[in-house]
C-alpha cells in the first residue's frame, strides 16, 4: 500500500513527546488486536513500545505464538516476512517502514543463487550432494528454495544444530548470504578453513575451480553485514591493553579473526544474557550494534558493570533506524482507523517451501 503522505508529513513534524504520548494512547486503544515485536537493535525510543523482544530466533517464535491480528514488526523487512509466513492468514504483520531492510540479506537473491545452483551443477549433482542453509537473514524466496531443495534455514542461534543436521542429510553445505556466520559456526565444529571456500557471486562459477569445489565441505557466500565488519582484530588487542581483565563477546556475523579473539561468541540475546548474568564488577568489550550496547552498559551500570563498543568508531544499523516513534505512529493511528499500511505479504506459492525450511529449523532448534 502506498504511503499516505498528507497524513504521514503531519506525523513526520510531530515533536518527540507528543509522538510518544500518542503511541501510548493507540496501543492501548488497540489492545489485544496488536502485538509490537522490537529486536534488539531498535533505538530506544522505539524499543521501549516492544511487547516483545528478542533476537531473530526468539522474535520469530513470538510471531508464530501471537493470536493478535496485527504483528507490528520493529526491525527489518525480513523479520516481518518471516512473521507474515509463520503467522495464520488472517494476521496481518507489518512493517513501520517499508525502507528498513538488511543490506547483507540483499547481497543474495533468487538470481544470483539460481546461476550458483546451476554452475555447481556443472560440477556435482547439487540436490544429491549439497545442502542449501541461508541465514534467516534473506529473502523469502530463498528461504523457499532452501524448502524446494532439501535445505534449512539457520540464525545466530542455532547455526551449529543447524550445520549438524545438514552435513547429516548431504556432505557439503551452500551457505548464504553470511560468509561469517558460516565460516565461524562450521570452525568451530572441526571443520577446517581450508575446506571452506568462498563463493564470489560476482564471478563466473564463484571465482572457483572445480577442484576447489570438489573438494569443499563449506561453500561460503561472499556476504557480510557491514556493521559488523566494522570490528577488528586490533581493537580487541588495544583495550586488553589497556584494560587485561576484559571479557570479549562478539556476534558471529563478526569476522573470524575477532570471534577467535573473543571468549563468547553469540546471538544478540546470548550477548544480553552472557552480560546480564556476568557477576558485578565485570568490564566486557561488544562487538555488536550500538544500540543493544548502549541499552547494555546502561542496564548493567547498577550492577557496576563496565560494558563498552569495540570499535572506536561508533557505527549503528542504518536500516534499523529507519524505524522511528514516527512510523510507528503512522501505522498505529492507521489502524485505528480501520486502514493497513505497510503490510508484509509473501507470495503463497513461496510461503509453503519457505515454512518448510523454517519448521526444519525450529525441529532442530532447542
Ligand atoms: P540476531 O538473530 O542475533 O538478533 O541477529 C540478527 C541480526 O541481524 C544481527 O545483525
Ligand atoms: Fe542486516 Fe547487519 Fe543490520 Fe543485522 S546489523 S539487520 S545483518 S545490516
């Protein structure tokens, strides 16, 4: 549906506190009617109208469990698809703002996978032999691939389950779009780098030999979040430096050589939790968003725990921000009058393989 932009620019002049106060006002109105997930990367002021948070893994749950007719999503565009799968045809889940998407998520699409799927087959019979994994963060169609082609859907949490079962129904793994997560989760299960290769998706064959696939047990898309990249190596050795005591804890969309320097490694509500539950007095160095950090550090203050951003270059999602008190209020105060704007809606040919390799998932998820 496209925006109403009278109504919208009228919302968009709102001061901060008027904004706030009228999301107050027609989430109670709404009630029952309406469930507001937030991950954890969502600034505060829009975080703090969340029914519930989590990471992708657990927000995905609560989509799936909600009765309430709309699911407004706080986070980005395949977060609200993936509720828009799990929940029942007559929920309605929506999206704040229709720009907030994942710019790693972008780096594969049905295309560019189709051409991989094609090419390997030029050197193996890939239904036979590789099993298809795409992060949860991707597309619907690709997740409807996976379901078409025996393969999974994986997030931040249960990415080694994920691996396991997949090197249990085939011998090698298609892993897209996170060359990280991949990388470091199949690591950290024995798999040695050099039986990892990276598939360059820009490149005829991925930039491989066929030797080179032939021998792989992992094939990485060349993928990454470009928040997470920004965490290096030294900026782990500078703090310790500084400050020896440090516990490390990075999210595994970090790349390798920070997740080998950090003692945890963990999806952004592991990363809350390890930190939480961490006793009082205890300085930890983050390599996640800076949302969820600051919201951390700030939480953690009382227990007299230091908690800092690994980079010295502050960096947040774009994406997500682009979810503010405004958007939120548009898509309220249209449902109140009776009006969807911003409806996620995934193509039923592509929801039932895509609820196929995501009930894989959930089968093999604790
Ligand atoms: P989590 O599932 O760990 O919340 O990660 C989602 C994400 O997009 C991290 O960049
Ligand atoms: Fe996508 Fe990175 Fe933002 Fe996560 S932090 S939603 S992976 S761009």
């Amino acid at each position: 549906m496209s925006v109403n932009t009278v109504e919208f620019q009228t919302i968009a002049r709102m001061d901060d506190d008027e904004c706030q106060a009228r999301i107050v006002a027609a989430r109670e109105k709404l009630g029952d009617r309406l469930v507001i997930l937030g991950h954890h990367y969502q600034r505060d002021e829009v975080f703090q109208h969340a029914d519930f948070s989590g990471d992708s893994l657990k927000l995905s749950r609560d989509a799936a469990q909600s009765s309430a007719e709309y699911i407004v999503f706080c986070g980005v565009h395949f977060m609200a698809e993936v509720a828009d799968i799990l929940s029942r045809p007559d929920q309605i889940a929506i999206l704040p703002d229709l720009n907030a998407g994942c710019s790693m998520a972008d780096m594969a699409n049905r295309v560019n996978v189709e051409r991989a799927w094609k090419e390997l087959a030029e050197v193996l019979d890939p239904d036979a032999s590789i099993t298809p994994v795409t992060y949860i963060n991707s597309a619907a169609d690709l997740k409807a691939f996976c379901g078409r082609h025996g393969g999974i859907v994986c997030t931040s949490s249960n990415a080694e389950r994920v691996l396991k079962w997949s090197f249990q129904q085939r011998e090698k793994i298609l892993f897209f779009p996170d060359q990280h997560l991949g990388r470091n989760t199949a690591y950290k299960m024995g798999i040695p780098l050099d039986e990892m290769v990276e598939w360059d998706f820009d490149k005829p064959m991925g930039g491989l030999t066929t030797d080179a696939i032939r021998k792989a047990k992992m094939v990485l898309w060349k993928g990454f979040c470009s928040v997470h990249q920004v965490f290096q190596a030294e900026h782990i050795d500078q703090f310790l430096e500084k400050y020896p005591e440090t516990k490390v804890i990075s999210h595994p969309e970090c790349s390798f050589e920070v997740c080998q320097k950090s003692e945890y490694v963990g999806s952004t509500e592991v990363i809350i939790n390890t930190i939480n539950n961490a006793p009082s007095g205890t300085r930890w160095l983050v390599g996640t968003e800076l949302n969820l950090v600051n919201r951390v550090a700030e939480n953690s203050k009382a227990a007299g725990k230091n908690v800092h951003f690994m980079s010295p270059t502050l960096c947040m999602c774009s994406t997500m921000y682009r979810i503010d008190p405004q958007h939120l209020l548009w898509v309220l105060e249209n449902l109140l009058e009776g009006r969807v704007v911003n409806r996620i809606r995934v193509p039923e040919r592509e929801v039932i393989d895509a609820k196929l390799a995501l009930k894989r998932m959930f089968e093999v998820s604790v």
